[in-house]
C-alpha cells in the first residue's frame, strides 16, 4: 500500500491526474501493487502562494516543469525493482503528463507493516491483525 505525494510546478488538474495514473501505472508494472490499491495526494504550486525550490543537482537541469514523487511504501523490494520503478514513472510521467524525464524526482521512504493503518483504528498488516496481509 504505497502513500503517493506528487507536487508540481505550475500545474493544472489534468496534468496532476495523468502525473498521479503514471506513478500508479509504473508501481503496479513495476511492484506488483495491486490495480486498486492508489493512496495519493496531489498537490500543484503556483510559485506564489506555494512553490517547489530546485538546483542543477548532479549536474541534471530542472525547470518550472519539475515534479517530486515521495512514496512511502513497507520495505522489501530489491534495488532493481527500485530502478525499474524510477525509470517507469519517468517514462509514463513524460507519457501521459508531458514531463521531461530530467524534470522527475522520486524519493522512496521505507517503513515496516505494524506502520500503517487503514482504517478502523487497525494495524491491518502488523503480525497477528487479522487483515490483508499483500506486500504492496
């Protein structure tokens, strides 16, 4: 169960929809995620009341088309599923919303199941919950 945050730059509803189905599509191609398993906050900055601040970081220019992706999502993928994903939701990302590769930043936080709850109060994937038990 992957909690999505997208925020980008100068942005519509449209563009913060097809940014948000690109990360969705590439975790489920990617990580096996289940299809309707999408937790997602989408957020677009207009560069007065909120903005986003980027470098030329490794020598990769951003613009004002820049997107940063924080997924938190339970441990347990392997660093080539990671690179999959990375490169997936690059390519989808330029796919669907335009964005240049250049312009997606992606940051994965790991965290173990007792960390979530979806509802009700429960640890629905801590040992001994009694709840779904997947490895999204």
């Amino acid at each position: 169960m992957p909690f999505v945050r997208i925020d980008a730059l100068g942005t519509d509803r449209a563009r913060l929809e097809a940014l948000g189905r690109a990360v969705h599509e590439a975790l489920v191609e990617t990580l096996g995620v289940p299809p309707d398993d999408r937790f997602q906050v989408l957020t677009g900055h207009d560069g007065v009341t909120g903005t986003l601040r980027h470098d030329d970081y490794l020598g990769i220019h951003r613009d004002e088309g820049v997107v940063f992706v924080a997924i938190t999502m339970r441990s347990g993928r392997t660093a080539g599923q990671k690179r999959a994903m990375y490169r997936r939701i690059a390519e989808l990302a330029h796919a669907y919303a335009g964005t240049e590769p250049r312009n997606v930043l992606v940051t994965v936080t790991e965290n173990e199941s007792v960390d979530w709850s979806l509802g009700h109060g429960e640890a629905q994937y801590a040992p001994g919950a009694g709840g779904a038990a997947g490895a999204s």
